[in-house]
C-alpha cells in the first residue's frame, strides 16, 4: 500500500501567480540548461539558473536549485568551470 502523495511530484509556483511548475520539470530544464554551457562555454552558477528561471514565470530559491542540481549529480558551477578549462 502507498500513500497517495507517492504518485505525485512537487510543485513549484509560479512567479506571476498562474499555474504551478512541476519539480521534475524543473529539474529537466535545469540539466537542460546545464548541458548547453558546454556549447556556449558559458557556466551557469545556481543564483544566474534562478534569475533564468524567474524570467521564465518559475519562483525558486537558490538552496533548491542547487538540492535539485546535487540530485541529478551535476558539479558546482566552480567545478564544471575547472572541467572545462581542463578539457
């Protein structure tokens, strides 16, 4: 037996008070984001992600940025800027 929430994923608000975000989809557009710095040598720190996301309708907090960031076992922007150097 599972309990109802089991079957559901968060969500996030909306910055202009329309429909909610899904963190799974979040996290989607995160990764998403992350995987284009490569092609644009740009890196993306956590508190740039949040601006981006703002400007897209989507109210999210550093600290979960960078939770959801860890979960998908991406690097700190410091990280993945010495990679890239490396490379």
């Amino acid at each position: 037996m599972f309990e109802l929430k089991f079957f559901f994923t968060a969500s996030i608000a909306a910055t202009d008070g329309g429909a909610a975000h899904s963190a799974e989809a979040i996290r989607h557009r995160i990764k998403s984001m992350i995987d284009n710095e490569v092609r644009d040598g740009d890196v993306l720190s956590d508190d740039r992600i949040v601006d981006i996301l703002k400007e897209a309708g989507v109210d999210i907090a550093r600290r979960t940025v960078a939770k959801y960031r860890e979960a998908l076992r991406i690097p700190s922007s410091v990280e993945r800027r010495r990679m890239l150097k490396s490379a």
